[in-house]
C-alpha cells in the first residue's frame, strides 16, 4: 500500500497501468480466484 502523499495505487493515472499489469500477471498464474482478483482494488485502496 502507498502513503497518502503518494497517492492511491489504484485510483491514481500514474500508477493505473502498472496496477493493472499487476493484476494481470496474477491472473495468468491461477493462484487467486477471480473473486479474490475483483476484490483486490477495494482492499489495497489507500484513498477510502
């Protein structure tokens, strides 16, 4: 998770893509369900 300052991971343009490509990468490995994956932006979300 990013500081405050910083800026929210998921919400922020700087850092949308790279989120993403993130979330993609896990989504090729099939550790997580997709539930998990769906769910991922809320829980990691600095700005909520």
């Amino acid at each position: 998770m990013t500081a405050v300052d910083e800026g929210c991971i998921v919400h922020d343009r700087k850092y949308l893509s790279k989120f993403h490509g993130a979330i993609n990468q896990l989504r090729r490995t099939n550790q997580f369900n997709r539930f998990t994956l769906k769910l991922l932006p809320k829980r990691c979300c600095s700005c909520q």
